[in-house]
C-alpha cells in the first residue's frame, strides 16, 4: 500500500517501522520541526524524524500542516491512505479526505476513554487497570471518528508513563500491521464510538504535578508514575522543594529515616529526587546531606 505517515513523538516509531517491515510503501514522513530541548536549548530532531533517517525515508517538517503548500505536498504523493501516531497537529478536514482510505490514526487508549492528547498518563492517572491502542478513522473531531480495531493492554501496579508507552506502542503497531490489508480490501468497516463513556485526555502541566501533604498517597504515587518525566512533580518539603522522580507508598513498618511525605491517608516513600539545578539522586543521600 502506498502510505504518507505523520507521527513525532516515540510512541509512533514501531508504527512507522512496522509498515516499512511489512512492505508498504511509505513515501514520505511527516513529522513536527526541530524544537530546542535540554539546557543547551539545541534544536532536536523527533525520535520519528531519527527513525525516518534510518530508514531511507524522505522528511517533510512543515511548522503548520494546515497550510495549503503543506496540503498540496501530502496530495502530491497520491497515498492509499495517511497514516497518523502521535503526531502533535490536528489534521485539517482537506488531510483527512486526501486519500481513498482517508486517514487512519494509532490512538493510544481504548476509545471513546481518554480522547486527547495524553491518554496513556491519564489512564494511569486515574487509576485504570487496564487501557490498549485503538486504529480508527479520523474525522474533524478530537479522537471521535469510527474505530477499525482495538486491544486490550493491562496496567501494571507499578507501571510508569514510559514504560506503558512502550508496550502500548508495540501493541498498536502490531494491531495496526494485521488490521491495514483488512482495511485495505474492505473486510474491516469502521465503527461508530459508542456515545456512552467518553472522557477527555487533556495535555497536563506543571501545576498538575505539584504535591501537597493533602493529597492521599496513593494519588501521589500515581500522579508521580503519571507525570514523570514530563512535566514532572514538585513538592517542597521543610529541607526544601524537590522534584520527586519515584518513590511508592510506604508499607506497615517503614522506618522513620526514610523520606516521608505524610498524608491524611498514608504516607509516600520518596526513592529518588532532584532539587533545582541538580542531578537526579537518591532520597536517601539527599537527607543524609541536608542533616
């Protein structure tokens, strides 16, 4: 099948690398620009941009995908159908339509639940025990159109953002390479959501990561498996604010010399952390210094 593919983020890297595997033709890749990243601030390429390169594949970056020169580039490849993973933009109804099997989307939850742009942190956020990936048929809404095929990816107790990205990303590529020929030869008709169940996966920001004493410890634990690394989660303690990069809450018998944070309903065990313009380090040996 002759494809264009837009994605950014990593979680669309297996997609991209599947359907070159599975011999489609992926002609050109969409991806967001360079953006400026780490303290450097040096522009960085998209892990979807790296996986292109490798691939011999051509790299087309334009700021906004909306604009008709941009258009007129996806046109100019005539694909069967655009591909989209983690892209980042919101495709213009002209993109949507372009190809004879519009545009099929690799979403990151079991749709209609966590429609938006971070599903996989809110699905831990929240507390689900389980989530998936969904290939659907994307219209002009966020998340909305029909779905093709889902599957079902259990949550882990202690699973973090980074490592349900990856087991999800595995899982919608390897959905997405068995359900494309269905879709393909017209087996596989696309879905209506139901109306029942939908929620919203907003992008969340750094206020969302900020800790308080109030907050029981299992919202912390969860919030901090959710957030990390990015935007990450902030508490100030009496030594001082920190950055709490893991931790868990604690069980019958913590000792006392470990790093608390004390709630209404149970207490937080910080493990690892980092104070402002530090590296990452152990809770322990952070207090063993600040004594």
């Amino acid at each position: 099948m002759r494809l264009v593919f837009a994605g950014t983020g990593a979680f669309a890297v297996p997609a991209l690398r599947t359907l070159v595997e599975a011999g489609h033709a992926v002609t050109l890749v969409v991806t967001q620009p360079d953006r400026p990243a780490g303290r450097g601030l040096r522009l960085r390429p998209s892990p979807v941009k790296l996986a292109a390169l490798d691939l011999g594949l051509p790299v087309f970056q334009p700021e906004r995908v909306r604009e008709e020169d941009a258009v007129q580039r996806l046109r100019d490849e005539r694909p069967t159908a655009v591909v989209v993973a983690a892209y980042g933009q919101i495709l213009p109804a002209s993109l949507l339509e372009l190809a004879p099997l519009k545009s099929i989307n690799v979403h990151a939850s079991l749709l209609p639940r966590h429609r938006g742009p971070a599903p996989i942190a809110w699905a831990i956020l929240l507390g689900d025990r389980e989530t998936g990936v969904t290939i659907m048929q994307m219209d002009e809404g966020v998340d909305t159109g029909p779905t093709y095929a889902q599957e079902r990816v259990p949550i882990g107790p202690r699973e973090t953002v980074s490592s349900l990205e990856a087991r999800l990303a595995a899982s919608g590529a390897g959905l997405l390479r068995r359900t494309l020929p269905e879709i393909e030869s017209g087996r596989l008709r696309p879905v209506p959501q139901p109306g029942a169940g939908a929620t919203r996966a907003r992008r969340l920001t750094a206020e969302d990561g900020r800790l308080t004493p109030a907050m029981p410890a299992d919202e912390i634990d969860r919030r901090v498996r959710a957030l990390t690394p990015n935007p990450g989660c902030w508490i100030r303690l009496p030594q001082g604010e920190v950055k709490v990069l893991a931790g868990h809450p604690a069980a019958d018998g913590t000792s006392r010399s470990d790093p608390l944070i004390e709630t209404p309903a149970g207490a937080y065990v910080i493990e690892e952390l980092q104070v402002p313009g530090g590296r990452p380090m152990s809770a322990a040996a952070w207090l063993r210094g600040r004594r």
